[in-house]
C-alpha cells in the first residue's frame, strides 16, 4: 500500500458523526442536541448503543437554524 492509499484509508471524510463530535463540530452541548433530536429537528440513527448522526442530516439542521437580526433589521438599537 502506498502512502497516499494509507492517507486515503486513514482519513475518509466523515459521513456520520457521534454525539461528541456533534458537540465538537457546532459548539452545542449534549443535553441541547439530543432535545433536538427528541423534536425531531436533527435525525440521528442508532447502531447499537451508539448515537449518530449522518452529516448530510447536520448541515440540513444547521442550515435550518433561524438567521440572528442584522444591525439594519427592524430590530434596531435605540441608541445613535
């Protein structure tokens, strides 16, 4: 096996993700993520006691996040 096949084999992109990768990836803590699984927002799929979530379903959920208020939102600061 060639260098660049070992490199190839040692790191695949990542179709799917634990909870603690989740967390490391987002930012977000456990108890928040598995509430949004128990809602429904995020997919997650079991193998065996093991939680994960496929990236194709994080990028979707992360996508579908609610976008902050701008500074130029109707939401304006009072202040000059």
């Amino acid at each position: 096996m060639t260098l660049e096949e070992f490199r190839s084999y040692a790191d695949p992109a990542r179709r799917a993700h634990s909870i603690r990768e989740v967390m490391k990836i987002t930012g977000l803590g456990r108890s928040f993520i598995y509430e949004e699984i128990k809602a429904g927002r995020l997919a997650a799929r079991k193998v065996g006691r093991r939680t994960l979530i496929f990236d194709a379903d994080l990028n979707s959920w992360l996508a579908s996040l609610p976008n902050t208020h701008t500074a130029d939102s109707k939401f304006k600061s009072n202040t000059p």
